[in-house]
C-alpha cells in the first residue's frame, strides 16, 4: 500500500539532505546545493524533548537544542542558487508536448483545456530525461516481478484484447495500491482540502452516482476523466486534475497501450480482483497511474516503457523554496509565487485566491499566518510528490509522524460486486509509529565493533 511515501526509505533519506543541482552549457552536470532539510526542521533544530537526554560520550549533545532560524537563511540561499542555475539552462516544469493518443483525441477537442492539464500531470514522471528531472534513478529492473511500473500496472482478464493483441496476466501485477487518505488529500477543483471547501458535502461523499450519459451537455466537464453513464461516488468528483491523472480509480479510465481501459475496481471487472484466490490486486480498490508509462503492456515484458525514479525534480525544488521562505521570514508574495507556480500546472486556483474567499474556504486566510501555510505547503507536497518518496520525511521531520503513522490504513472492500458492497471503507492495515522509531536502533554488531557510537534514543 502506497501513500506516505515510505518506501525507499535509505535511498530518499539521503536524497533529501542534499539536492544536486549541477548546470552547465548542456543542462543538468557538476554544482551542488545543500538544503539540509532535515537539518533546518524541527526533528534536529532544537528538539529537546527527543534529544535532551542524547549526548556523546564528552556530555554534549548530537544535535542543537537551542532552534536556530537561521539555518533556513542557509537553505533559502542555496535553494535560489539551484533554481538560477537551472533556470539558466532551460529547465521548467514539465509540459506534454507529444501528440495525443488516438483514443483521447475527441476528449481533447471537446474538453481540451482539462485535458492539456491531465497530460501535463499524467506524463511529467514518464517521459523520460524530461526538462523538469533534476536528479532520477535509472537503475531500476524493469523487468523484474517487484518492479515499481509492474506493481502498479493494471492485472486485466487473461485473454483481453488490447490493441489488436491478446494480453496474458503477467508483467502487470496491480500489487502496490494507493491508501484511501491519500485519495482524501488530493483536493477539490478549487484547490481546497475537501475538509476546507464549503461546496463539498462530506455528508454524501459516499453517495454512488451515475455520470450524465455522452449526449448530455453535463457530461461535457467531465470527458476524458470519467467514463459517460458509469457508476462512481461523490468523493471522486469534482476534484483536482492531479487526482485523476495519478489514481485509477472506478468510474474513471486506465490509459493503456493503444486501449482506454473504463476502470470498475469491483471484483470480476476491469482493474478489481479477477478471483477469490488471487493476491494480485489492489487492495483498497484504488489504483496508482503515475508510474505506469501508457504504452507499457499489460502482459508483455517487451512493452515496459524505462524511465528513471525522480529523486529531485523542480516542482519539489520550488515547493521546498516555498518552505524555507515562510520559515524563516513566515508568509509572503514570494513564498505564495513558489507555491502557485506548481498550483498552476496542476489546474487550480493560486493559493492567495483559494484561500481568501469567504464563499468556498472554512479557515478564511489561513495562508496569512506561518503555521497555516506550513500546513499548505505540506499538504502541497504530498500531493505533488504523491507516491514519490517524500512524505514521510515531510512528516518525519516536522514531528507529525507518530500521529500521521499511527492511524489504520483504509480502503474499500475489493471482494464487493457491486457499489453499495463495493464502497465499504475496511481497515486493511493497524499501524503504529511510537516516538522511538524516528530513529531506528544502531546494529548491535556495530555497538560491539565501536564501543564509542551511542545507541539512538528508547532502543
């Protein structure tokens, strides 16, 4: 289950100490700019309540228990640097430029504003070596069973036809499924958490609905994102383009080679368990796109579309500007603009504009103050870099993590055959994130090779 960006942990935990950002004539090669997050962030600026006790062997302690702002004066420094740099040698946030799969060319023309925006945010991880990539992995297996596209990539029927091919079930294995708080958080088309966003009833958010059929003008907003006539629920409309461009979700679509697969994640359809012994599905019945390439096959190891992990790319660079600058000087034009540069990829209203209006928003202006816009910026990040490695180092060091971790993974019953026993929220997983796991124990091994390492606090 994906959602808080565990995994990867050790790779992701030094990825995000340092940004590399390195420019010259032909792009992206050998300068280097240290952010130091964890090192501005409250877990290691001045956290005494976790480190008091924590000294060398000489009675002084790991790590400042004193919060010194200006350590963010540092970041900010080096976080505009990086972004000169790169702006110096063409790199911007991505935009797709290719042409538009056939089979979403009359979507395109009916709907192509929405629909330019899907593309952007559908293609912007999988279109290999793009503009916006600042460091990626490229190492990765693709053909390997536990591989990252394989695991997320739709398992269809043995026998479906895709394209003019008979697809198998293998090499798409629908492992790694999104959590329902990740589906939560993503938010409204008025760029509004759904708990903030006056028009969004959380009373009928499980409410089933049926989508206008194709020849109804209702249907118009909706084409490309949602299947004409199809069942869904409340909680899936109206919301923000980065939603539908990274879930799979019922009601929705699958872009797939050559074929748009109409997604119905309940048991014995497209994208749901295919039978009661199998373990290949998604378990909270919401699926993940971002890393399935539209032209890697369902069934074929031949069609599996390579492109590397983004470990850095400069919508994290921009929203990490947006962080250091309300830190350390608390809200301000330019902290909004970092924001809203990446907002406005995605299709939603600048951060000032959602957040002001009496009509739509319940915390009026609450990006006015730093605490509030540093929920913003964290729920900004989470979504953006939705299944990317980030969140829970965002949650880590901000000291959110033992509240964030500790609450039950939900999801909907796959076994369900229809919407009503379909969407059925079930605990899938009870967690638990104790303040003793924000470091994990030294190896006693190593303890006995070094009698001068300390053992990390509770272990």
């Amino acid at each position: 289950v994906a959602g808080d960006g565990k995994h990867h942990q050790t790779k992701h935990r030094y990825a995000r100490d340092t940004v590399i950002v390195t420019c010259a004539q032909n792009g992206i090669n050998t300068s280097q700019a240290d952010t130091a997050e964890q090192q501005q962030s409250p877990f290691y600026n001045g956290n005494k309540e976790y480190f008091e006790d924590f000294l060398d062997w000489d009675q002084k302690p790991f790590f400042p228990m004193t919060y010194d702002k200006e350590k963010w004066k540092d970041a900010i420094d080096a976080i505009n640097d990086a972004l000169q740099l790169c702006e110096a040698n063409q790199k911007a946030l991505y935009t797709y430029e290719k042409d538009i799969y056939l089979y979403d060319r009359e979507d395109y023309l009916m709907n192509e504003d929405m629909m330019k925006t899907l593309y952007d945010l559908r293609m912007l991880l999988i279109d290999p070596w793009n503009k916006e990539l600042l460091w990626g992995f490229s190492n990765f297996n693709f053909s390997s069973d536990g591989g990252l596209q394989q695991s997320t990539n739709i398992r269809l029927p043995a026998g479906y036809f895709e394209g003019g091919t008979v697809n198998t079930t293998g090499y798409s294995w629908q492992w790694m499924a999104a959590t329902y708080a990740m589906a939560e958080r993503y938010y409204t088309t008025n760029g509004l958490p759904i708990d903030e966003d006056l028009t969004f009833d959380r009373n009928k958010m499980y409410n089933v609905v049926t989508l206008p059929g194709i020849e109804e003008p209702e249907y118009q907003q909706y084409r490309g994102f949602f299947q004409p006539g199809a069942e869904t629920i409340n909680l899936y409309m109206n919301r923000e383009p980065r939603f539908y461009a990274n879930l799979g979700i019922t009601g929705g679509y699958w872009r797939s080679h050559i074929t748009r697969i109409n997604t119905i994640m309940y048991a014995n359809k497209d994208g749901g368990k295919t039978s009661t012994s199998s373990t290949d599905f998604f378990c909270t019945g919401i699926g993940i796109q971002k890393f399935v390439h539209p032209e890697s096959t369902s069934g074929n190891w031949t069609r599996q579309i390579r492109f590397p992990y983004p470990i850095i790319r400069l919508a994290d660079l921009y929203l990490m500007k947006a962080e250091a600058m309300n830190e350390y000087y608390g809200p301000s034009p330019e902290a909004y603009e970092a924001i809203n540069i990446v907002r406005r990829r995605a299709g939603i209203p600048d951060v000032e504009a959602a957040w002001s209006n009496p009509f739509f928003v319940r915390t009026v202006n609450k990006h006015t103050t730093q605490e509030g816009l540093r929920d913003i910026i964290l729920q900004e990040r989470g979504i953006e870099l939705a299944f990317e490695g980030s969140r829970f180092w965002d949650m880590y060091r901000h000291r959110r993590a033992t509240g964030e971790f500790s609450a039950p993974v939900w999801g909907w019953n796959p076994e369900g055959l229809t919407a009503q026993e379909f969407f059925v929220l079930d605990a899938k997983q009870i967690r638990k994130f104790t303040i003793t796991d924000y470091l994990w124990p030294i190896d006693l091994n190593e303890m006995n090779t070094n009698a001068n390492l300390k053992q990390n606090p509770g272990w």
